[in-house]
C-alpha cells in the first residue's frame, strides 16, 4: 500500500488509476458526504457485490486516498483527499488555475447554482441571458481577476468586447 504523508509526492498514476473509475468515484463521493463508514454502510449504496466493493476499496487504499481505522470489530474507512489535492495542485497550477476558477465561480453565479455534471473544462456552457453574460464578462472586479486588467467595452451584448493588459 503507497502511504501519503504530507509533503510526500503520492504515486500519481496510482490516483488517477484510482479516479478513473467511476463506482470508485461514488465510494470517495459517499466517504466525502459521511466518512466514517464501514463496507456493509459503503456497499448500501452501489448496486453491486460487497467482494467489488471490497476491490474498489483496494485499489482507493493503495492510492491513498482512503484510510482505514478499526473501531472494535469495525473497519472505518475514510476520505484521505491529500493525494487528490496534491495531484490537483501539480496539474492546475500549470494549466493556470486562477482563470479555471474564474470560469467555474462565473459558471456558478450565472446559473445560480452547481450544475449537475460537476465536470469542468476551460470550455464553457452557461445558461443564461446574453446581458448577464455580458454584464459578468464586464464587470471591473471580474475581469480584474480574470484577464488580470479591467475590460474595455464597445457597445453592449452584440458588439465588441475586448480586455487590456496593463503591463
């Protein structure tokens, strides 16, 4: 089992290993929502054999994003999310996370709340006027922070709009 302490780097192709498949997902979704659980509160949820659920658990300790602590005769298993947020960290940053969290928090305000799909990529739908979209895209405060300079605007939603950098 890859145990991950903190300021270790966790084996990155054990959790993506581990993230790609999506009954895993639903067990580290189920621990994040209550962590804690043991497998027979863990299998109630998947429609699937406790000796699956038992192999998806392997595969989620050996990545070390799930920890285990007997409780009694009770194994608890819990959410570990610091290889997810090391792996997330490393492969952001270098894709520019402050403007992949501009889009999401735009995303996120306009539709008034979290989208079902909670996928995110730097191509956007957001269902909204085309005046809210332009009043957001904008705005001094957002654009500010994520074209780093305030926007320039010529003319309202159909015209032209263009950001400037100040440096």
């Amino acid at each position: 089992m890859a145990a991950f302490l903190a300021g270790e780097a966790a084996d990155v192709d054990e959790v993506f290993k581990a993230l790609a498949d999506a009954s895993r997902r639903r067990l580290l979704d189920s621990l994040n929502a209550r962590n804690g659980q043991t497998l027979r509160e863990l299998c109630a949820g998947l429609a699937m054999a406790r000796q699956s659920v038992s192999k998806h658990l392997a595969v989620l300790e050996a990545a070390g994003v799930v920890t285990t602590a007997w409780q009694g005769r009770e194994k608890l298993h819990f959410l570990n999310a610091a290889p997810i947020n090391a792996v997330a960290d490393r492969w952001l940053s270098r894709y520019d996370r402050a403007r992949a969290a501009a889009l999401a928090d735009l995303t996120t305000a306009l539709e008034q709340g979290p989208m079902e799909n909670h996928l995110f990529t730097y191509t956007t739908y957001i269902r909204t006027t085309p005046q809210r979209l332009w009043q957001a895209l904008t705005d001094p405060a957002f654009t500010r922070r994520y074209w780093g300079s305030p926007s320039r605007r010529t003319g309202g939603p159909a015209r032209r709009w263009s950001g400037w950098r100040t440096e």
